[in-house]
C-alpha cells in the first residue's frame, strides 16, 4: 500500500517545491540500505539478509501495483489514449521510483 500512495501521488508537490515521489525516495533508499546506528553491532551478513527479504517484498509490491493497473489504450480519431489516464500516471511514476530507488 506504501508503494501504491507513493506512486499515485507523485504528481503532488511537497513544500519544498519537489514531486512528492522525489521526498519518498530516500525513504525507499534508506529501507534497501539501512544505516546501522553507532553502538548496535549486527554482522553484515544479518544486514544483508534483511536487505535482501526488503528487496524481494519491494518487488513483490512493484509486480502487485502494476498487476492492478489498466493499462489498454483505446483510438481516438488519430490519437491513441489510455484507457485510465491516472493508471497510466501511477505506471510512470512507478517506473520512475524504480529508476531512482532501485539498485542499478
């Protein structure tokens, strides 16, 4: 659900004059790659467990958002126009926070 808001409200702008996406990507980023605080011990094997179940359940979520979208197009005259514009937005977006937040 996390994943859906962050998407489908990426149009939005934040206070600070950004897409609301662009606030919610160091959110993800930091989720992917905890930073372990000073004086907590954890072996990077630990930390790379739990990296990796985050990065799986993230692209569970990824492929759940996009199976739910519509995603058809329909002929307007000449232009061609999705079926549902704001899935269509939802899907950019979606691509968009993968291209930020994902390892590359």
């Amino acid at each position: 659900q996390g994943m859906m808001l962050t998407c489908a409200t990426s149009n939005q702008i934040s206070a600070e004059g950004r897409k609301v996406i662009f606030e919610y990507a160091d959110l993800w980023s930091h989720l992917l790659n905890p930073l372990v605080p000073t004086g907590i011990t954890i072996s990077e094997g630990k930390l790379g467990e739990i990296s990796s179940i985050i990065y799986d359940e993230m692209i569970l979520s990824i492929i759940s958002v996009i199976q739910k979208l519509n995603l058809e197009y329909v002929v307007q005259g000449e232009t061609v126009v999705p079926t549902k514009p704001k899935d269509m937005e939802v899907f950019l977006n979606l691509v968009e926070f993968c291209r930020l937040v994902l390892p590359t």
